[in-house]
C-alpha cells in the first residue's frame, strides 16, 4: 500500500508547519458481532487482520478492501511516533470526518466520542501520549437502518439504485496531528465588510494566562503587498477588531473577491509570549458580500446572475473522498470551463480543500447539509448539532455564499402541514443567521419553503415552451407549482413570496449513455446532436428569462445510478466543454 494518500495539508485556510499526516496504512477489523468494546481491542486484545487505507472508506477500491457488505461496527488502529522537536508540546488530533459515530482511543485510555458523519472534529491527547511511540484506536459505528440519520444520497442497502449511492463507513477525510505551545492560537474568523472596506478578525486562544503578556502581531498581504501590519496585546481568550484595508471602492480596481476576479488577502498571524512567537498561522479572506437590494440578489452590490451546476461529489474509486487534490481542483476547473459561476453541493458537505480550490478560482459555492430520511426528535437534534460544527468550520470561505440546510423535504417529509417540522426549518434558518450574517439561507430548497431569503424552485420539465411561459412572471410558477409535476406548493401555509429573488435550483437532468459501463437510465439522448438540442432546450429559458436570477444545472458528472451528468463519472466531456459554455452564454444554435 502506498504510505500516504491525501497527504496536503487539510486545512488550508488555517495552516501552521508542526502537523504529521496520519494518512495511510492502517490496521483494520470488521466488529460484526459487536465484540470489539466488550473485549476491550483499544487495549489491544486483538489482532487487525486488514489494512486499509486512510482516508478512504471500506467499501471504496482506493481503500484497498472494497467490500459492499454491511458492516455496522468497524476499527482502525495505527502506531506513530511523535518527532523528537515537538516533544514536550500539547498535541492535537484531527478527523476530517467518520461517518457516522466514533469512539477513539490513545494508547488504550479513551480519548473522546464525536457524533455527525460530515462535520470535523479534534481531541487534545497530550497527557495521553506515551513517549514517542504511540498508538491510536478507532471505532466507528454506521446503522444504516436507521434513517433518522443525516446521511445524504447513501443509501441504507448495500447496493446504490435509483438516486441513491453506495454508503459509507468510517474515516473517509483526513487525519492528522498538530503539536502546539501551551499558548496557541485556536481559530480566528474573518467578516469581510465591503461597504466600509473593512475586515473584522475575531481570535481564539487557548491557553490564555493573565499572568503573561500575551500579544498578536497580524500582517494583511495582496499579491505581495502589505496592506495592513499591526500588534496587539490579548487582555482576554477572545478579542476582535477590524482593519481597514486602504482598497479602493470599485469601479473595476479593487480587490473584492467574485468569480471573475478571485481576489484573496493573504494574512500571516504570530502569537507572542513575554515577546517569544509560540505560534504562527497562515491563513486568507477575500472580501465580498451576497445580498438582496429590491428584490435583485447582488454580488459586491451589483446584480448578479448565478449560474451553478449541482455536484454531488462522488468518485468512481473513492466515493465522497476525492482520490487525489488534483482530482478536487480538476472539478472546480470544469466547472468553470463549462461557463457555470458556481456549484450546489448536493446533500453532503464539501471538503474544505474543495473549498479552497473555490475560493482561489472563483466558483460561488452553496453550502448544503446531508438529509436524513425520517424525522423525529433525535433526528432533530441529530441535525442542529452537526449543522453548527459545519457553519463553524467553513465560515471563513469567500465562495460559499448561500446556506442549504434542508433539500426538498428530505428529512421533513409532512412539513407542509406538520407544524413540528416547519419549526425545524425555521429553527435551521434562524440558527444560520444569528451565526452567520454575510450569507443568504433557505429554509428548504426546491419547494415547501417556510422563511427564506430565495425563492427556490426545482423544475425537471423538458418543454422548453412550457419553460419560457412558467417563468415569465411569478404567478405561473406559484400557480404550476413545478416541484414533482405540481404536487408540491412553493410555500407552505402561513408563509408566502415576499418579493424574494426567484431561482430553479434544480432541473435539466438530461439523460445521454456514454460510458459503457455506465447504467442505462431511460428517456436519453440518442447521439450528440440530440443531446445538445435538449441542453439547449431546459438551459435557453433560464438564461434568456428576466424573473430568473439563477439556475442549478443538475448535473456535473454522472453516478454509479445516474447518466445526467454533463460529464461522465470519469470527469470526460460528453460533448465539447466550449458547447456547454455557448449554451450558458444564450447560444441556441450549433
């Protein structure tokens, strides 16, 4: 096995230099039985007779396993060294993410549990560590059966069908250690302020100790320049300010971020101790604001027309774990060739080296939440609690402009009558915004809105006569209804449109067999010139219609269950990317 796979630093928008990649080879076991706690294997009673490697789940090829079974209960085990120069520093360890609970062990004592398969999460294991050999012990545990977990498009049988994928188990992000200074700076988030051409930076410490003198030196840099340099005494765990960043205000010079001009401020922070730097973080922000003025959804307080297209992130080898960085990047670059401005996450959460990727090309993203399929209580706070970690984490990209916490009622299935369930789509909305006030939520996207800040349709009719007609005014589409043939209303009772931007924000679908090992899914595309006529046909009425302020192609590739893809699994054009990009344009004839 190849030692480490993913081996980038997974972080990127908080990177320090004391960091060890656990990716790789681990030693791994099935727990069919549910034996592994009761024989306590973290204390090593027990041989691993596999490996696997990390970041990749079992049931994936890149995992050297891929067996589709059912296997509920899983461990990993792994020894490592703690080099000889961080000896002595507080040591942290990171999961990307374990889908979908798990407990973790440090040579034997329990370290910490984490619930929530797409959200990260860290344990400090310093008075854990046992020298400089070490080892660490996963269980996760996935009980595909019940459905009131937040699990996206996996499906709860061993086989995908239909618009359901292969499921997942286990470590399926990156794990890796960081060691630290008993003072170290924990988090900053960054608010970008267009309008005064501020950046306000909030910093968390750990470790803060009145009795020293503890400051922050921060160095703000555009393509080399320094744009602000400033130290500040910390009197508490938690300080913010803003810096102004002496930018101009427009007219085609500044530095704001938007897709066509993916401005990034590089920020360099240095944590002093009585005048020794203990810590030292590079980090980055790009300066842009989504809004609504007068019903228009504005980027940088100009009119702006999204034009995404839907990625539900799986890989052919791999699943939701992209097999290799240039794999992630290679997708945001698609995308953008294609002539699309932005991507909808399709119920899972992106990895932020994805984000990354975004935010250094420009690609606007909507940041959506995996949906579980039945709802009850602990399928509430199942949801809130997740929900919380992935604002908190991704707060800091520049792309990600829109919140989705629910899609099309998955999850909430009676929420146009259950009043129950409509409290938890505005409890979703509400949380959002009172964390997060730069970005625009919806409530449930495509139909069954409660409050939103969009007025979100999903529209899979293919006439293109029907199109122009539906989306010429507002009253066409709340009377058709577009959602499942016209059998879900855009809002549910007690709320209604309020004059919000209006966006499709699912439609196309257009079928087209390229690959042979692909499904054959029926209606579809006989040959190309078929299949661009009917691109042509469900894309020509978005982009030529004035209600319409953004549309979400579904989709960028296709799936192990899905050919409507305009590229296949494998990431190949099914015709010229300078078609797709044409049609995005308006072109209607080729």
């Amino acid at each position: 096995m190849t030692e480490e796979p993913r081996s980038e630093y997974p972080r990127p928008q908080f990177v320090r230099s004391s960091w060890r990649s656990l990716n790789g080879s681990w030693s791994f076991a099935f727990d069919d039985r549910n034996l592994g706690v009761k024989e306590k294997w973290h204390q090593g009673s027990a041989e691993f007779p596999m490996e696997i490697r990390v970041p990749f789940c079992y049931q994936s090829e890149l995992s050297g396993i891929e067996d589709k079974g059912v296997h509920e209960r899983v461990w990993y085990e792994k020894t490592f060294t703690i080099p000889d120069e961080y000896a002595g520093k507080r040591v942290i360890l990171h999961f990307g993410a374990v889908d979908y609970e798990c407990r973790v062990w440090v040579n034997g004592m329990p370290a910490g549990n984490h619930r929530g398969g797409f959200s990260s999460f860290s344990f400090e294991i310093s008075d854990l560590i046992a020298g400089k050999d070490n080892r660490i012990t996963v269980m996760a545990r996935d009980v595909l059966q019940d459905l009131t977990i937040p699990r996206g498009k996996q499906y709860w049988k061993a086989k995908g069908e239909v618009m359901w994928f292969t499921n997942m188990t286990g470590i399926w992000q990156s794990v890796w250690l960081e060691f630290v200074d008993d003072v170290y700076l924990e988090k900053v988030r960054f608010t970008p302020h267009l309008d005064t051409n501020e950046i306000e930076i909030q910093a968390f410490m750990d470790g803060w100790d009145e009795r020293y003198r503890i400051e922050l030196d921060t160095r703000i840099e555009f393509a080399g320049e320094v744009i602000a340099e400033e130290r500040r005494r910390l009197l508490a765990g938690t300080e913010s300010w803003r810096v102004n960043l002496r930018d101009f205000n427009d007219h085609g010079l500044g530095r704001w971020w938007s897709p066509e001009k993916p401005n990034l401020y590089d920020v360099h922070f240095e944590l002093k101790v009585d005048g020794q730097t203990v810590d030292s973080v590079d980090s980055y922000f790009g300066m842009r604001k989504i809004s609504v003025d007068g019903g228009k959804l504005c980027l940088n307080n100009r009119p702006y027309k999204m034009k995404l297209v839907l990625d539900q992130g799986y890989f052919p080898q791999s699943l939701l774990t992209a097999p290799t960085e240039e794999a992630l990047r290679r997708d945001v670059e698609l995308c953008k060739e294609m002539g699309f401005n932005g991507m909808r996450k399709h119920m899972m959460v992106a990895d932020p080296r994805y984000l990354y990727w975004c935010d250094k090309l420009g690609v606007l993203v909507w940041g959506e939440m995996a949906a579980a399929y039945v709802y009850n209580e602990q399928y509430a706070y199942r949801m809130i609690e997740e929900w919380k970690e992935v604002l908190e984490r991704d707060y800091n990209h520049p792309s990600i402009v829109v919140w989705v916490p629910l899609n099309e009622s998955w999850g909430v299935a009676d929420i146009y009558y259950n009043e129950k369930q409509q409290h938890h789509a505005q409890s979703l909305y509400h949380i959002t915004k009172s964390v997060d006030s730069t970005r625009l939520v919806i409530s449930n996207d495509g139909w069954e809105h409660c409050k939103s800040d969009l007025c979100t349709v999903h529209d899979y009719c293919k006439d293109p006569e029907i199109l122009e007609r539906r989306y010429s005014n507002i009253d066409n589409i709340l009377t058709d209804m577009p959602g499942l043939e016209g059998r879900k209303f855009i809002y549910n009772p007690g709320f209604s449109y309020q004059g919000e931007p209006v966006l499709c924000t699912e439609f196309g679908g257009v079928n087209y067999h390229v690959e042979p090992s692909s499904p054959v899914v029926e209606p579809r595309a006989e040959n190309d010139e078929q299949y661009i006529s009917q691109l042509v046909d469900v894309i020509h009425p978005y982009v030529s219609s004035k209600l319409v302020q953004g549309y979400c192609y579904t989709q960028l590739t296709d799936t192990e269950t899905e050919i409507c893809g305009l590229l296949t699994w494998n990431r190949e054009p099914k015709v010229p990317l300078e078609v797709i990009r044409k049609i995005n344009e308006g072109y209607r004839e080729f």
